[in-house]
C-alpha cells in the first residue's frame, strides 16, 4: 500500500491499517528461521544463512545458490533451540545422588533430573523434607523443588509425632463411640476415653474401638518366651508372695483375677511389677531393652499410609482367630496412620493369647508371599519381626525369674515407694 493512499485515509482507517500491517509482519517473523553470518570460502562473499532448528544441526552451510543443509541429531544428543553448530549437544546420562529421571532425553531436550521423593532441591543438592513437631501437621507435602508446609494444629486436632507427611488428626470424640472422656485432647495428644462402666475399665478389658496408646508387642513376646516356665500354672497369689522387691497391692490382684485370663493375668501382674521395682539394677538392664525394641518398632517407617485393604490382608494372614472386619475398620477410624499395624497384631494377640508372637508373624509373612501380597507389606512386617526377635531381654528375664523363684535373696531389701 502507497504512503499516497494511507496519507488519504480519515485518522480511523489509518490505525486499522497500521494494526493490520503490524500484525501481518509479525505473523511473517514467525516463520522466517533466524540468521547468522557465513562467508563463503570461495568467493569471500558474507552471506546471511538459515540457523538450524531445534533436533538439527548444520551439514553444509549455505551458499549464494542453496540453503543451508541440516541433519537430524544422533541417538542420546540433543538440540534444544536454533543454531548454527555442526554437532549436537551430549544427553545427560545420570542423574545426580538422590535424584530420579523427570523426562528421557530426546533430540529437542535433555534428560531431566528430579529429587527423589522425600527430598528437595537446594542449590545442587538433594535434602531431605522438613519434619513438622509435635502440635503442627502437614498442609503441603515436600516437592522435589519445595519444602514440607506446616501448620499448628487447629482446636479439636492433633498432632504426636514429628512427620513430614501426616496432617493433623481429629480429636477422637469419645461419647460417638459410647465411652466417657477422662482426658481431653492437646495439639500434641488425642482424647483419652474410657469404659462407661468402671468395673470394664481395666488393662484387660478389650475396647477394640479404642485405639490403645499401651501397645507393648515386644513386652509381650518377651513375657511369652517365658512360657517355659509355666507361670500362668502357677497361682497368682503364690506368684505374687514369691515375686521379690517392693509387692503389688492386693486390690491391684483382684481386679485383674476378675477381668483377665490365666495368660493375661501373669502378664499384667509382672508389668505392675516391674513399675513397683524399677529402680533395682536387675531390672533397669530389662527395661531398657525392651524400650529400645518398642521404640525401634514405633518408628518402623517402612508400614505408613496403608489403607484399610492392606489391613485386611495382614488380618487374614495371621494364624488362629482372625480379627473381625469391624475391629479393623475402628482401628482405621480411631489411630493414626503410623499405628495401624501394631494395633492390628495387638489385637490378633489378645484374641490369640496362647500363640506365640513371632511365629504368628512368621506364618503371616509365609501366607502374604503365597497369596501374591503387596511387596511394601511383606517388608514392612518383616522389619517388624526382625525387631521384635532380636531383643535378648526373654533371656535375661528368663535367667532372672528362674534365680529369684529358687532365691529370694536376690533382690536387695526395699523400702516401701512413699517412706
């Protein structure tokens, strides 16, 4: 169009015609490839060549009469934008500590590193995700590129551990499930409840809705590896005369003689105990042993955000009297996530008190492999066994128990706990 027509034009028309004119030139850039400057070796000429686009390199520059010539870019080398080079760039080939392949390479792009879950990218390096306290939970899980969002605990939450994946939970409301609240919640623990009917209230008492905060398994397999010595045949009051150091009230006895069986009546007896003489040298050894294994089993990370299948699963794996359904569908709505398994086996323990625990866990893990179970549950109640098999404290308890039913003597004399 002729400067003579445009000048022409009422001020109106000439802006839609520069619009049109802009928008027309730059549609045209679009597709015209960039330039670069070549001087042609035989005539000295310089020439303003085509760049190649990206997946290509140069062949042969071009010439007054040809275009420049490109190839594609080699297996395992790529080009990411226009050029003018004659080779491809090299793929990345590994990725860095703690990283995992993003995206392959190809020949517009390189391999793509990301940090492996749980970790995130801190100038060259891969670290692990924040934990949130106690009293905080998640409200937005680490990236590969970002940290663990926390937040305190809202009222009516909780949260007990530290964790770089659970949100806060719910208080457990102890009226909807029919018992009484002897204890609020905190941001850093859940409502403590209790039976209605106080004569029900007692260690041995089953409340299957009831997420214990007690679960001892590595007590309770080291207290059955003692089943050698028959204890549970043995009269609870001549046991409790027998028993050295400071004695269990009586009171304590007759409570646990009406609502436990023979099995659970020693076992809860030896626990009131162990409280009373903590402090003798024999026993501190024992304890210690065995608060290590609980601990090393409650912080099992290897058995997190199962759901309530998996659960299913390790229920019908075990040997003897399964746990119903519904008893696992509470332990699913009462305990946190990181509690599922030990209140599962738990409760296969009270319902099986004469089996032993490390061979139930042993069948169940023969039965998961057979049936074709989920690897992370194999692992996972693997770990556990191995923990709980490999404390010694059976044998110490068990050397201890033989010398002081034949020895009194063996235990200092104690003086009552409030003199």
């Amino acid at each position: 169009m002729s400067a003579r027509i445009v000048n022409n034009c009422n001020p109106a028309m000439k802006l839609i015609l520069l619009v049109t004119a802009s928008l027309s030139w730059a549609f045209q850039e679009q597709d015209i490839p960039p330039k670069y400057q070549y001087r042609d070796p035989v005539t000295s000429d310089v020439l303003m060549c085509d760049q190649c686009p990206p997946g290509t390199a140069v062949t042969r520059h071009c010439t007054a009469d040809t275009p420049t010539e490109c190839h594609a870019c080699p297996q395992d080398h790529f080009a990411e934008s226009w050029h003018w080079g004659d080779s491809c760039k090299y793929c990345t080939s590994v990725c860095k500590e703690r990283q995992l392949v993003k995206h392959q390479c190809n020949s517009t792009h390189d391999q793509l590193c990301e940090c492996a879950p749980g970790f995130r990218l801190v100038v060259e390096f891969c670290i692990t995700h924040s934990t949130c306290p106690p009293g905080s939970g998640v409200v937005a899980p680490g990236t590969p590129v970002s940290d663990t969002v926390c937040k305190r605990c809202p009222a009516g939450h909780f949260s007990s551990s530290d964790s770089s994946a659970e949100p806060c939970q719910p208080h457990r409301n102890c009226s909807h499930l029919g018992l009484k609240t002897l204890r609020w919640g905190s941001a850093t623990s859940d409502s403590l409840c209790a039976s209605q009917d106080k004569t029900a209230a007692l260690d041995c008492s089953q409340h299957q809705a009831l997420c214990r905060n007690d679960v001892t398994l590595c007590e309770e397999a080291v207290y059955q590896s003692l089943s050698s010595l028959r204890l549970s045949s043995v009269p609870l009051e001549r046991l409790l005369e027998n028993l050295p150091g400071r004695k269990v009230d009586r009171k304590s006895l007759e409570k646990l003689k009406r609502s436990c069986s023979p099995q659970q009546q020693v076992l809860h007896l030896l626990r009131l105990w162990r409280e009373q003489n903590k402090d003798q040298d024999k026993l501190y050894g024992i304890i210690q042993g065995v608060n290590h294994c609980e601990r090393k089993v409650s912080r099992c990370n290897s058995l997190k955000n199962l759901t309530l299948d998996d659960l299913l699963i390790i229920a019908s794996s075990l040997p003897g009297v399964r746990v119903q359904r519904e008893d696992v569908q509470a332990v699913v709505s009462t305990c946190s996530p990181r509690q599922y398994v030990l209140q599962l086996v738990h409760l296969w323990k009270a319902a099986n008190y004469e089996l032993d625990l490390a061979k139930g866990l042993s069948h169940s893990l023969r039965t998961m492999r057979s049936q074709g179970a989920p690897r992370y549950l194999q692992r996972g109640l693997k770990k556990i066994s191995r923990i709980i098999g490999a404390t010694s404290a059976h044998k110490v308890y068990e050397r201890m128990f033989v010398s002081m039913l034949q020895d009194e003597t063996c235990f200092k004399a104690l003086k009552p706990l409030n003199e």
